[in-house]
C-alpha cells in the first residue's frame, strides 16, 4: 500500500529541518572565519539549532465521544499495531488528556500518570511535568503487547469520591452524576489527572505528538488544555459520531474551547464525522451515498459556522481494517486519506511557517545584516576602484586637492557620528519608561496588589472589582509601552534618514516593532476575565476557588505575555540601531582607506597599479562571500512542502 500522507510529510519536514540546521551550522562557521561571531550572533543561532533540535510536531483531538476519538487516532496513526495503541474499551470512558510521544532524552518505553490528587496542590500541569517525583511510572515492555495493552487500560480507571472531595478537587460537579440520575452523596471522578505514553512508534520518534483530550468537563476543569496546550498544537480534530451529528455536548464545546481557533491563532481546525457502522450495500432506504455524505458535510458546516472543506465524514473502524489487510479499494471507500491528507498538509504548513518565522528573527537578522554589510562593501570597493582608475594620470596638484577635500569630508563624517552617538543616547532614555514598567517586578506588584484585594473581598461583588482593576491597569501597561514605541520608532526613522541623506548610506531601516500582536492578546484576555466575572460559577464557587481559578486562567497568561512583550521589546531596543553603527563603522575605515590611498598616490604614482590589484582581489573576495551567504539564505526558505506538491516531471521512456 501507498505509505500515509502524514508519513510521508512528516520524513519530508524532518529532511528539511536536518537542512536549515546544515545551513545554520555553515552561518556560524561562516562568521567565525570572518570574525563576525559576535556573542550576540551566537546566542541567536543556538537559540535557532535548539528550537530545531527540540521541535515537535502536536495534533490534538478533541471528542464527547471517546470510541470515536480512539478509532480514528488509532486507523490515522497507529494501524500497524495489533489493537492499535490507544485503549478502547466498550462502555468505559476516558476522562484523563493524554500525551502520546517518544521521549528521546531517557530513550524508554513508559506509562506515565499524574494523580487526580495533585489538583489540590497550587502547581500547574508544566511545572509537574519537571518533577517526575509526582508521577506514578509505568515501564511499558515492547517485547509483550499484551502486557503494553494491560498497562495502558489503566489511563482508563476511575474511583468514588464524595461530592466535597470532589469540590475541593476543582472537579465542575457537572458530568460527574449521569444525567437523569438524582445527585448522590458519591461521585466517579477520573483516578488519573494527566497521562504521558513514551512509545517508539516510527511516527512519534520522528517529534510528533498526539494530544488525546476527554470532552467538556475535562477542558473546563484544567484550564491549561485550552490555555497553553491546544493552542500550541499544529492542527486541532474535532471529532464528531457520523449517528447523531453536532450534539449539545459537541456545540458547547466548539463554543467554549475550540471556535477561537478559527480567528487565525490556528490554522489547521479540522472536523471528523466519523461513522461507527458502514453498511458495504450502502444506506438502508437506497439514498444516493454521495447525497448523504454531502448533506451530513453541510449540515455540520452550518451548525458550526464553518466551511465544508474542513468537515470530513470518514470510518475509521473501517480505514484501520482496510490498513491491516492492505485493501486499498477499502480503504478508499473509508475516505480516510482525504483527511490524512489534510492533516498533514495543514498541520506541516503551519509548523513549517512558524518555524520560518522564528529562524528569520534571529537567524534571518545576522544572516541580513552581514549581507548587507558585504553588499555594502562590494560596493565601496568597486567606487575606489572606479576612482583609482580616473587617478592614474592625475597631476600632483589634482591629487592635493582631492585629499583635501577627502580630510574635509572626513571631518564633516565624523561630525555625523557624533550626532549619532547623542541620538542613541537620547533614544535609550527614551526607553526607560518603557522598560521600567515591563520590568517583571512591576507586573508582579500589580498582580500582588490584585491578589490582596481578591483576598480581603468576602462578596462577589467585590471579587469582580478586583479583577477587573487588574485587567484595568494591564491594558493601560500596555497602551502606555503602544505610545512609547510609536515615539521610538520615529526617533529611529529620523537617525537612519540623517544618514541617508547626509551620507548616502543605502540602508533600508530595520524592521519596526509592533506591539500590537500583544494588544489584541490582552484584549482578548479582558473579555475572558469579562465573561468569567458574569458566570454563574462565581456566584456559586466559593472564594479561594474562585481565586485560583482567576489566577491560573487569566493572570498566569498575562505574566506570560507581558514576559514575551518586554523579551520583544529589549531584542528590538538592543538590534535596531546595529545596523547604522556597523555601517558607519565601514564608512569610517572605507575614508581612511581612501585618504591612504591618495597619500601614496601622492608620492609616487607606482603605487597606483599595486592598489588596483589589492583592490580587485577584495572585491572578488567579497564577492564570494556574498555567494556563500546568498546560498545559506536559500536553503533556510527552501520550502519542501511546495516541492513535494509539485507535479512529477515526465519521463522519457523507450519507443
């Protein structure tokens, strides 16, 4: 059988990562060679070979319906194991997130689980994650399936609880009680709050991730699902039962966790009707198959506010048998290789984009910026020689006057550069406010003196006051650093334009700060804390959950994000004027050049020729260089994804 699409993919974008780190590592060397390894430039192209070393690939799925969501995890991914690698077990929900993936530092097969317990505990999911301690660990044998499918049912189990250790738990007490059941004084609750499966499945040591996520309650109760982890993932499958359609469950989902994803934060959202029972002689009342597809397509488009391109009605059950067989007529019929397909293509289009993003801010800047610099120089060589060569028979007197004028220049230059050394310094007294207000310790009073007032308020009314004075006064941070930069950023339009003009240094200015990404993000965060002060669980919750719950949804991101915005912020600050300074470091040493040039011309016309030569063997230097970068830049936005998509090229074949 053809090899999946998301196989295939994933070999390519590895191919292509091995490729930009390839390139990476010539950059450094490239800059060692020529003394250009500014510890700066290094701390960029580390950060840039650990992002690609440690890069992994996640597609969460999220489903009310568990057999469902394990099918079709199981038939896209895992169909050349026996049983498949998930649990599935009739009548027995999963109500614990799992993380399938291959951990290459302890390079072991593992189950790993995270007591329901540690909910009481004030420490999130990823801080647990550093602390093996608090995991109970299952070494998984790979030369037993058995043993394997054993150890991993028990991600499965649940226990009884009583409704207060539920509450205190955080546990919503919705869902725990089966609907039309009278509320008892016990509850199930999941044993397990988080499962990591360590598993070498070719896929998954290749740096893919599976995020397997339960439905509504579990999203609702650990707020980093939806905070920080499906938001991190590549591509999101919503999957749905092909029997019942878009249920109540299913929409309040959608609602509360999944639709902001459609806003552009992510790219590849796609949605899986999956039918449990297909029929081989087609729908039981002779309905055009087609018709049918296209009419369960539609309808889930339109429930959801979405386009049919991104509904897909598959049968997984289906699909994993066809694999095991090798039936590709089955197979087809499944119609799951359309959905592999897009997965794949999406989830690698977006992974591949934001890693492209990431290398051209660091990566991209010191390769730019020494191209730039040997353009420059090609330039300036090739002007000295134009002038060398008007030189050769040029009186004495002529030659005086020109290295008059040169040291008149030359003063004038040297003029500008102290004007320059005053701007630059008028420009990081500008930043100061700035700075001083995106200081970690300046956000952490905010959030003190939040948490203080949180604290001592005893009503719901005063419990929104505070929260919304916190927001309040973030939004204000963050207008006041939007005006600031603004402020800067003509400051530095007018710097580099003195040198343009005065000068004629052709440097593009470098690339403006915008704060506005981090604007919308905090925006965004008010109407959560807007919508969290008006629900009814704040009403209903008592204070120090209400408390927590704020601060673990809502102002642990915002530190995040205002630790982002001052890491932007110093980047742009520290590299906006490195640029100009390089260059009129050059411009500097190219008019002494010029005036030594002159001098010896001046004493003897023989050396004319000899400085001909040197400068000629310079500029073919430099035009090597500029080779050698221009082919690193080409292999950092070599796109594989366009490549394999391309049609195959004919062949010749024998007549």
């Amino acid at each position: 059988m053809q090899t999946p699409a998301v196989q295939r993919r994933l070999t390519t974008y590895q191919q292509w990562k091995t490729r930009v780190a390839r390139a990476v590592a010539e950059l450094e060397t490239w800059l060692e060679e020529h003394r250009r390894a500014t510890p700066r430039a290094r701390e960029q192209l580390h950060a840039a070979l650990d992002a690609l070393a440690g890069d992994r690939l996640t597609v969460a799925f999220v489903a009310e319906s568990t057999a469902d969501k394990t099918e079709l995890i199981n038939a896209i991914f895992f169909s050349d194991l026996a049983g498949g690698l998930l649990p599935c077990v009739a009548g027995r929900t999963c109500r614990c997130p799992i993380e399938l993936l291959w951990d290459a530092e302890r390079n072991e097969a593992y189950l790993r689980l995270l007591p329901v317990e540690t909910r009481a505990q004030e420490t999130s999911l990823a801080q647990f994650k550093s602390n093996p301690k608090q995991w109970v660990h299952y070494p998984l044998n790979l030369q037993g399936s058995e043993q394997v499918a054993g150890t991993l049912k028990e991600i499965l189990q649940t226990k009884q609880v009583s409704m207060a250790e539920a509450a205190r738990l955080g546990l919503s007490s919705a869902g725990l009680t089966p609907e039309g059941q009278p509320t008892t004084e016990m509850v199930e609750i999941p044993k397990w709050r988080h499962a990591i499966v360590s598993f070498p499945h070719p896929l998954l040591k290749q740096g893919l991730v599976i995020l397997d996520t339960p439905g509504v309650n579990a999203l609702g109760n650990e707020p980093e699902l939806t905070i920080s982890m499906l938001p991190a993932a590549q591509a999101v499958l919503f999957v749905l039962s092909a029997d019942t359609g878009v249920t109540r469950s299913d929409l309040e989902i959608w609602q509360h966790h999944l639709k902001g994803f459609q806003t552009g934060r992510q790219r590849a959202m796609l949605v899986a009707l999956n039918q449990s029972d297909v029929r081989r002689d087609g729908p039981r009342d002779g309905a055009d198959p087609t018709a049918v597809t296209a009419a369960q397509r539609r309808n889930t488009a339109l429930a959801l506010g979405i386009s049919e391109d991104v509904v897909f009605l598959v049968a997984a059950q289906q699909a994993r048998a066809a694999k095991g067989r090798s039936d590709e007529a089955m197979l087809r019929r499944s119609a799951l290789p359309a959905l592999e397909r897009h997965l794949a293509t999406k989830m690698l289009e977006t992974k591949h984009q934001f890693l492209i993003d990431a290398i051209d801010a660091g990566v991209g800047q010191v390769l730019d910026r020494n191209r730039n610099r040997v353009a420059s120089r090609i330039t300036r060589v090739k002007s000295q020689l134009e002038e060398l060569e008007q030189l050769r028979d040029k009186s004495q007197d002529v030659i005086a006057q020109l290295l008059e004028r040169t040291r008149r220049e030359q003063e004038h230059y040297l003029k500008g550069v102290q004007q320059f050394q005053q701007r630059r310094e008028e420009l990081l007294t500008q930043t100061r406010h700035c700075r001083r207000l995106l200081e970690s310790e300046s956000i952490e009073a905010m959030v003190e003196r939040a948490h203080g007032e949180l604290v001592r308020s005893w009503t719901t009314a005063g419990l929104t006051r505070a929260m919304k004075g916190l927001f309040d006064e973030l939004r204000r941070a963050m207008q006041t650093v939007a005006t600031e930069s603004e402020r800067i950023r003509k400051l530095v339009r007018e710097i580099y334009q003195v040198f343009r003009e005065d000068f004629e240094f052709d440097l593009a200015t470098p690339k403006v700060f915008v704060p506005m990404k981090y604007r919308v993000e905090i925006e965004l965060l008010y109407q959560e804390v807007e919508a969290f002060r008006r629900s009814p669980g704040m009403a209903l919750s008592g204070q120090r959950m209400v408390i927590r719950r704020f601060h673990q949804q809502m102002v642990s991101r915002a530190q995040v994000l205002f630790d982002q915005l001052r890491v932007a912020y110093d980047g742009w600050i520290r590299d906006t004027l490195a640029p100009l300074a390089e260059e009129i470091q050059e411009h500097k040493l190219m008019m002494e050049k010029r005036l030594e040039n002159l001098q010896r011309i001046g004493r003897s016309k023989d050396a004319v020729q000899k400085r001909i030569d040197d400068m000629q063997a310079q500029y073919l230097g430099f035009a090597q260089e500029l080779t050698a970068l221009r082919n690193i830049h080409n292999a950092l936005h070599y796109d594989p994804l366009t490549e394999q998509d391309a049609p195959q090229k004919p062949r010749l074949v024998a007549g």
